[in-house]
C-alpha cells in the first residue's frame, strides 16, 4: 500500500512538473516570437526611412534637372517653371504622408501581433498551471482512498435548485 501511495505522489509530482514546465516554455516561445517581431518592427521603420529618403532624392534630382532645363533654355523662373516646382512639392507631400501612414499601420499590425502573442502564452500559461493543480487535488483524491480516507463527502449538500424529476438536487 505505502509503494503504491509513492508511486502515485511522484506520478502527481512528474505531471505537476510537467505542466508547470510547459507553461513557462509558453512564455518563453512567446518571448521569442515577440524579440523577432520587434526586430521586424525595426527592419520596418528603417525600409520606410530608406524609402522617404528615395522619394526626397528623386524629387531633388528632378527640381535639379528642371531648374537646369530653364537655365539652358535662357528663360527666367516664370509660372509653369514655378507651378512645376510646387506640383513635385505637393506630390512629396501627398506621398510622403500614404507612406507614413501605411509604415503606421505596419508598426500597429506588428505591435498588436506581440500582444497578442503575449496574451496567448499567459492564457497556455494559466490553463498549465490550472492542470497542474489539478494533478495535485486528483492525487489528493487518489491517496485519500489509499490511506482508507472517504475520498467524497459522507452528506450531500444538494444544488440548492430544488426538487427536479422526483429527486433531490
């Protein structure tokens, strides 16, 4: 009887453990998952920088080369050359505000996607933990009727909803 008790005590312990274990290993993969995607979030703020600092190259290069096309030609900075030059600055504006807001939601996207990850692996967390507690009562359970305990109550308290069918509840 007293093997049979320490059999079923280290059984209760290995599967507490075990749950107890997959609950930190939750956390942990969480943990990773959340490094990698700051990591992304990073690689996303610098692609959105490098793609700004294209746009102002570009629209530099552009005034550059329309400013030298009216030097050559021998006319002065007149309307179209100056209606010109506002179009390719609102056109930078317009593009650099789409691109600054789809970085933002990119960013979002990635932040809520920690998380979420995070809650996840606190829920796989709190569940193990709860398995594991309930390893731990079950032994209980278990060697009370080992040690010739009464492993339920002598008296029944009810439901305390009454009576159903003929019987007490």
């Amino acid at each position: 009887m007293a093997w049979q008790l320490a059999i079923a005590a280290l059984s209760a312990f290995n599967t507490y453990q075990g749950y107890k274990n997959a609950g930190k290993s939750a956390i942990n993969q969480a943990n990773l998952q959340n490094r990698q995607l700051k990591t992304q979030g990073e690689m996303l703020k610098l692609s959105a920088l490098q793609e700004h600092n294209a746009r102002m190259s570009t629209v530099k290069t552009f005034k550059g080369t329309n400013e030298a096309t009216v030097g050559s030609s021998g006319r002065a900075e007149d309307r179209t050359f100056i209606a010109i030059q506002e179009r390719a600055d609102r056109q930078l504006a317009i593009e650099s505000d789409r691109a600054y807001v789809q970085s933002i939601q990119k960013l979002a996207a990635n932040k809520l996607n920690m998380n979420i990850n995070t809650l996840v692996a606190q829920n796989k967390r709190n569940a193990y933990n709860n398995k594991a507690i309930g390893a731990v009562l079950s032994f209980a359970m278990t060697s009370s009727s080992m040690v010739g305990g009464s492993p339920t109550p002598t008296t029944s308290q009810g439901t305390g909803l009454g009576m159903r069918g003929g019987y007490q509840t």
